[in-house]
C-alpha cells in the first residue's frame, strides 16, 4: 500500500515478538514470525527476510483494511494503533467492536478509552495483553 506511514508496525514488533518456527498462541492458533497465522501449520519454519516481509505485507493488508472500516479522520498515529489492534484481535473483532462505534461517531476519548478492554485471549487476562493495549491506547492519543 503507498502512502503508509506504518506507525503500528513496532508496537506489532515489540508485542508479538518474532519466531521462526511455528507455535501456538495462548488462543491455541498456529503462528509464525510476527504473528502470522496464514496458512501456518505445526513444523513450519521460516527465515527473518521472510518473517520481515510478511510482516510488512500483512500491516498494509490489515492497514487497507482498518481504513475501510473508519468513517471519520484519524491521525498516523491513531492509524497505526487501530492497525496493531486489528492485527491482533482480528478485522471482525474491529469491526463489531464499540472501539470503532465510538470512532466513527467522532468519540475519540471514549475511543481510547476501549483499548484495554480488549486483554483477553481464551477468556483469560493476559498480562501482555495488558501491556500492548495500553501502548496501542498511548499511540492512538500521542499528537504526531
């Protein structure tokens, strides 16, 4: 995608971490270097150039994505913690969320104040779920 200034791209870095080999999520899915869960199966392997574009493949995948679901004017910075959100809870979740009824409704603050509601997976609180809605949270009200 042109045009992208990929300001989520280190949160999705810093929280989801990098693994050559596949492994499964604390949801039980199958995932590879950053996150990927595409077509990934138990035994697959990758290198770091792979799992570095794929990364930056899947961002501006998920970035066109989360555009077409906001109605109202967002910041860089307000993009990238939507797109780092997405990436890890999924579109569908985005979507159906009341984060996003809130954005489009032009509630930023309550907007923001979303984020960390999301810190489950399986039904549990996870501490780096935690973590990374409160970076994605800071992100989304940070001026640029």
């Amino acid at each position: 995608m042109t045009n992208s200034s990929r300001n989520g791209l280190d949160l999705i870095k810093q929280f989801e971490g990098c693994k050559l080999t596949a492994y499964q999520c604390p949801a039980k899915v199958w995932t590879i270097g950053y996150g990927r869960t595409t077509n990934v199966k138990k035994g697959d392997t990758c290198t770091q150039a792979q799992a570095d574009a794929w990364l930056v493949e899947e961002y501006d995948a998920f970035e066109k994505k989360v555009r077409a679901l906001v109605k109202v004017p967002v910041s860089d910075n307000q993009l990238g913690a939507l797109v780092s959100f997405a990436y890890n809870v999924g579109v569908g979740n985005l979507a159906s969320s009341t984060l996003l009824k809130k954005l489009n409704a032009g509630d930023y603050a309550s907007a923001a104040g979303q984020f960390p509601k999301w810190n489950k997976a399986g039904g549990v609180i996870l501490a780096g779920l935690v973590r990374r809605r409160a970076a994605e949270a800071l992100l989304f009200v940070r001026a640029e």
